[in-house]
C-alpha cells in the first residue's frame, strides 16, 4: 500500500479511542505511509474546540485541497483515493462503495 485515504468516521474514530483504527494508524504510520485527508473531511470531523486525538493524528497526515471536481464528501473521498491509487478507512463503506462503482472504478474500503 503505497497511501490510504481517511474518511470524516476515520477521524472521528480517533476521538472514540477506536482500538482498531488506532492499530491501523500506527500500522500504517510505521510503515511510513503518510495518510491522506480531504480538507473537507476535516472540516466534517471538526466539532469545534479541543480534539486532542483528531489533531495528534493529523501530525502525520497530509492534508488534500478540493480541487472542485467532486460534489460531496463522500465523492471527494472516493476521487482522492482513486487519484492516489490508495484505500480508504471509513464509516460508510456502503456509500463509497458505491460511488465507486458507479464511475466504474475499485477501491479497498476499511470500515471503522
């Protein structure tokens, strides 16, 4: 795996102490694959005020602009990993599912 994208539930599964996105993450991390988050994911997951666990984690994200080719989240998400050619950890693997589908494309979905 050469990236992976993160979802609005992958960042909120930080604030839940979610031990298996935890795993993934530093599986990923120490594999030194830097995660990939839509600025529109984060501007989702942000609930305002302190998100300790949600910030610790985007230390070692890069952060992705919309490039406005895509409608909603979900799109963004599933555009961002297709462009990266990266799988995507998620809370709605039904919706990305089909999305991607339905542009005729695969991709590798964790749930959360």
């Amino acid at each position: 795996m050469a990236a992976i994208v993160y979802d609005t539930g992958a960042l909120l599964a930080t604030e839940w102490h979610s031990p298996d996105f935890l795993a993934l993450h530093d599986e990923v991390t120490a594999a030194r694959i830097r995660p990939l988050v839509p600025v529109v994911v984060l501007a989702q997951a942000w609930r305002g005020g302190p998100q300790h666990q949600i910030s610790r984690v985007l230390k070692v994200c890069e952060l992705i602009p919309d490039d406005d080719r895509t409608g909603g989240v979900d799109a963004i998400v599933v555009a961002t990993a297709v462009r990266h050619q990266a799988p995507v950890v998620t809370s709605d693997p039904g919706d990305l599912a089909r999305i991607a589908d339905a542009i005729g494309v695969k991709i590798k979905l964790y749930p959360t």
